[in-house]
C-alpha cells in the first residue's frame, strides 16, 4: 500500500481557494457574529481581539437588554495600542432575534458610512440570542447590501457547563437557543470556565421564565460581605432563587478601582479590573438572570453589604 493510500482523507482540499477570501474590489466591511451562551466568555473574546496588537480599527456593536446598558461595556477594555474601538453601539429593549432587527441594521448603517476608517465589526449578541435571524440580516437587508458582510458566526462554547446547559434546558426555550448557536457557527470556541439604593425593573426574556434584573447601590460595599451574600444566593440558594448568570461592577470601599463581579451558575469571581474613570459615577450595579429572581430581596440583601 502506497504512502497516499495510507494518509487520511482531507476534509477540505487545501490547494482550493476558499470562497471567502478578501477580493481586491470588496469595499464591503466584515462582520463577525460573538455569540454563544450565558456567561460562555463571549465578552471575554472581544476584549481579547481588541487589546491584541493587530492595528485594526474595530466597531463594537453589544446587544444586550435593556438591565444590563452599561453593565457590560463598563467591563469592557478598550484595547490600549490594539484594535482602535471607534464605535461603541448598544442595541437595547430586547434581543436581536425578537425585536430589534431595526435598529441592528440601522446601527450597520451608521457605521458603514464611516467604513473607509472602519477594519470590521464585531457584533456580540446577549447569551439568549438566536444567531438565526442575524445572518439574514446581513444576508437580505437591502439596504444594507453589499456594505457589510457576514464574516462568520463565532460561538463560544463553556465545556463545563455546555453538558448541563444541553441536558437541563432540554424542554425549554432557552435549550433550542444554546442549539442554535452551535448549530449557526462558523467556528465554535470552548472555554473552559474559570472555576441610593434602587433597583429597575424586571423583564422577561422569552417565554421560558427566565428572567433578568439589574439592582443598584451607590455606596460602597464591603467585598467580602459581597462574596458572603453571593454565596448565600448562590451557593446555599437562601432565598430559593435559581441564578445562571450574575455580572456587574463594584464600588468596593478603601479602593479606587472599578471591581468586576462574574458569575456562572456557582462560580463567581471578584476582580479590581480598572481605575474609575474621571466621568463615571462609582456605583454598585449588578445584573442576574435566572429564575425565580426576588428584587425586593437582592435589593435589601445588597443594600446590607453597603460600609455606612
Ligand atoms: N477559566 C476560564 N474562564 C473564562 C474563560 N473565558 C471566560 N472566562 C470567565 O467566564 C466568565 C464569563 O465570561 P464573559 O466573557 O463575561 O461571558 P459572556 O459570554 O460575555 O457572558 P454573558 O454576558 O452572560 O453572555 C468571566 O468570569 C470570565 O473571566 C476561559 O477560557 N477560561
């Protein structure tokens, strides 16, 4: 037997151009899809492309809903000497596969008619999202016709919770969008996962009764009777409240810096990630999704780990 018969079959033949490399006639910018489940590292993705040093000028547009505005591009950094963010575009009330198609393509427009400065635009949908309607966004919109293109769907995958997301969700919608997201990728990337007080309102994501919640403290709290109170909701369930995702930024006394608090499911973590910056308010401002979520009582319960 010859050594060619002995070589494995190739599933892509090499010496072929693929069809989507760049032609020299294409003015039209590249958008690249993040997306992937609560809490699977999609933030964590972008802020890596955008502080590595590529010299490319970068449009982030996040889709987030409406409790987590400012949440989650507070946790972002822009990179320093790295991708350039030109444009920061948050797409509110909702989740691109329900309601706010519109204002996507609007959000497109506006920064396709600025492309000469622009590289590419990374879009990175909330964890809920069905990649799905995207695509025919960026495909069909006639407007938006050949000033963007779809580049390739990302989807980061946690391989520590994906088994429990798949199994645990299975009858409910929240299942068919983690399917989704896989089944829509161009590229699936595993992570493996790291081990005056007011509140706003609720909203419910879906019709899986999963829910999301943003509650607010402007004093600043002692971080370790954060992790106690985290540990108790988490952890212990105390308050019988089923949470899967939990991020946001503290204002931690005796510091300057801007904490972040990441959790997925029982796993959390609490980081200085950055001074405050002159124009920011330091605050406490925490986003859950989950089940079963009581406002009354993650407002009063945080308002207890305020120092005065
Ligand atoms: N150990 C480890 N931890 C990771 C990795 N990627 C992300 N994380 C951590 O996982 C947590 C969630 O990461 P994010 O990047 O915020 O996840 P996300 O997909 O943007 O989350 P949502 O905003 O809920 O959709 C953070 O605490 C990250 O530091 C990884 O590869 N390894």
């Amino acid at each position: 037997m010859g050594d060619e018969e002995d070589d494995p079959p190739l599933a892509v033949q090499i010496d072929q151009p693929t069809s989507t490399a760049p032609q020299d006639d294409d003015v039209s910018v590249g958008v690249t899809v993040i997306t992937g489940y609560l809490g699977a590292g999609k933030s964590t993705l972008v802020n890596h492309i955008l502080n590595s040093h590529h010299g490319k000028r970068i449009a982030v547009i996040l889709n987030e809903f409406g409790e987590e505005i400012g949440v989650e591009r507070a946790m972002i950094n822009e990179g320093d000497g790295g991708a350039l963010v030109e444009e920061w575009v948050e797409l509110a009330n909702g989740c691109i596969c329900c309601n706010v198609k519109h204002s996507l393509v609007q959000a497109l427009e506006q920064l396709v008619q600025r492309k000469e400065r622009l590289d590419h635009i990374l879009l990175e949908t909330t964890g809920l999202a069905n990649p799905a309607p995207l695509a025919s966004v960026l495909w069909l919109d006639d407007q938006l016709e050949s000033a963007v293109k779809l580049d390739s769907i990302i989807t980061v995958v946690d391989a520590k919770n994906l088994r429990f997301q798949l199994d645990e969700h299975r009858s409910s919608s929240s299942f068919a969008e983690a399917y989704h997201q896989i089944a829509f990728a161009h590229i699936t990337r595993l992570e493996a996962l790291l081990e005056e007080s007011h509140s706003l309102s609720t909203q419910k994501l879906h019709d899986s009764g999963v829910r999301t919640l943003c509650i607010c403290e402007t004093r600043q709290v002692d971080v370790d009777k954060v992790r106690s109170w985290l540990e108790e909701i988490l952890w212990d369930k105390k308050y019988g409240m089923d949470v899967y995702r939990c991020k946001g930024v503290l204002n931690v006394n005796n510091s300057n810096q801007l904490h972040t608090l990441q959790a997925v499911r029982e796993i959390y973590e609490i980081v200085p990630a950055r001074d405050w910056k002159k124009e920011e308010k330091p605050m406490n401002r925490i986003v859950f999704i989950g089940h079963n979520l009581n406002e009354n009582i993650l407002t009063s319960s945080l308002r207890a780990c305020a120092t005065c």
